[in-house]
C-alpha cells in the first residue's frame, strides 16, 4: 500500500483520539505520589514481613487507584489490605 499524506493525516488522527491527554490535575498528581509511597511500603514489607506495613501500602496505593477509578484495582487493593488487616489482627 502507497503511503499518502492523506493516509498519514488520517493514521495521526485516529491515534491521538485513541490517547487520553496526558496532563494530570493536581489531585491526580497527589495520589500518584501518595502511590509511589505505597508501593515502596509494599516492598519493604516483602523484606520484612511486617503487617503494619503492608497495611499502610495496600491503602496508599488504594487511594491512588480509586483517584483514578481503576475499580478493577480498587477490588484488588481492598482484597489486600482486609487480609492483611486480619492477619495484622491475629499476630496481636
């Protein structure tokens, strides 16, 4: 097939439809760093095993997914953090 200009313009304008504008709004912002937060406490309770930070990671990380109303994370995140909650409980 013979690429145009016309092929080109058309190929151009169905990608940029197809891509949400990138600028974030400042509460977008703030949950993507309160995130970042999160997943850093996920990591070290992996090192650790210490429930109080997987806690604090699964709910950081679910106000991050719930900012940007990912429900399929939300679900994921909840799941989390209850069975941490219980198993932070049950260590007491």
């Amino acid at each position: 097939m013979k690429k145009t200009i016309l092929n080109k313009y058309w190929r151009g304008t169905i990608l940029k439809a197809m891509v949400r504008d990138k600028r974030l709004s400042p509460i977008e912002r703030l949950g993507t760093r309160i995130g970042y937060m999160g997943v850093g406490f996920l990591i070290a309770g992996q090192w650790t095993l210490s429930p109080p930070m997987y806690v604090i990671g699964f709910s950081c990380v679910l106000i991050q997914v719930s900012i940007r109303r990912q429900w399929n994370l939300v679900a994921l995140q909840l799941n989390g953090l209850i069975a941490w909650t219980i198993h932070f409980i049950n260590s007491l």
